[in-house]
C-alpha cells in the first residue's frame, strides 16, 4: 500500500489496525512461532483487502478496483509488466488457483504480497532459503502475470 495515493479509503495504518482486531480476536489459536503469526497475518490482510475491493464494487463507486501491481513486494519502482495496476480480486482468484498447483509459490506471494515481507523474512517465516524464495517467486510471478493477463 506504500504506492498508493491519498484518496485510497483503506490506507496501510487502517489494514493494519484491523488485521490486528482480527489476530487478537484468535483466542482459539497457540502461535506455534513467528512464521506461524505471520502466515496467519498476511492471510488476515489478504482477505481484508479483498472483503474491502468486494464491498467498494458492490457500492458501485466507479469501478472499485483498488490499482495494484505485482512489484508492490518489491522494494524499487519497476517499469515491468508487473507493474501493470491489478484488480485484487482477480488477483485473490489467481492466488487461489495458483495454491492449488504449489502451495509455496501461494504463500511467498501472500507473505510477500500482503504482508510486505522481504526475501529474508519470507525465507525464515517459511523455513526454507532464501534462494528458494526467490526462485519461487520469480516464477510465481511470471505465472500470475500470464494468469491475470489472461483475465
């Protein structure tokens, strides 16, 4: 959300203020480690965002596509394909058929999507290098490009 201009209704203090009246609402869950909170965060985000991008076109307030880009994980402005705005939920569409196929590649993206975490952290959050990670979310990535420009 770093990129996004002023008048965006759910800024980054707003996602994260209500990603964590979400986590300590979870009384049922024992955080095995830090990987663990932070799956579960990014997954809080995601579907904030989402839940967020589905109420603003059910408001039918323009279009409702909250203008994305797959680079938003990194940390220099890109000129790429990627960086190309994304409707977040084609992307969440996307993510979803890309768990099914390789589940890691879903998590690197969502940890590194939605969550904002770099390489290193993603790599210590899922237990693998962090060579691993960006391999993975290199060809990630390319997938999600051909699906979302398929959509």
């Amino acid at each position: 959300m770093r990129r996004e201009s002023d008048d965006v209704t759910l800024q980054a203090t707003g996602l994260v203020h209500e990603a964590y009246l979400r986590l300590i609402d979870q009384s049922r869950v024992e955080w095995r480690n830090r990987a663990h909170f932070f799956g579960v965060a990014a997954q809080l985000m995601r579907r904030i965002l989402v839940d967020h991008a589905r109420r603003r076109r059910a408001r039918k307030r323009g279009d409702g596509v909250r203008p994305l880009t797959l680079d938003d994980a990194d940390a220099a402005p890109s000129t790429s394909p990627a960086a190309e705005p994304v409707d977040v939920l084609v992307l969440n569409d996307a993510l979803e058929r890309l768990a099914e196929l390789d589940d890691r590649q879903a998590r690197i993206v969502e940890l590194r999507y939605f969550a904002g975490l770099n390489i290193e952290d993603t790599a210590e959050a899922l237990r693998i290098s962090p060579a691993t990670v960006k391999r993975e979310w290199v060809v990630a990535r390319a997938w999600l490009r051909r699906e979302l420009a398929r959509s």
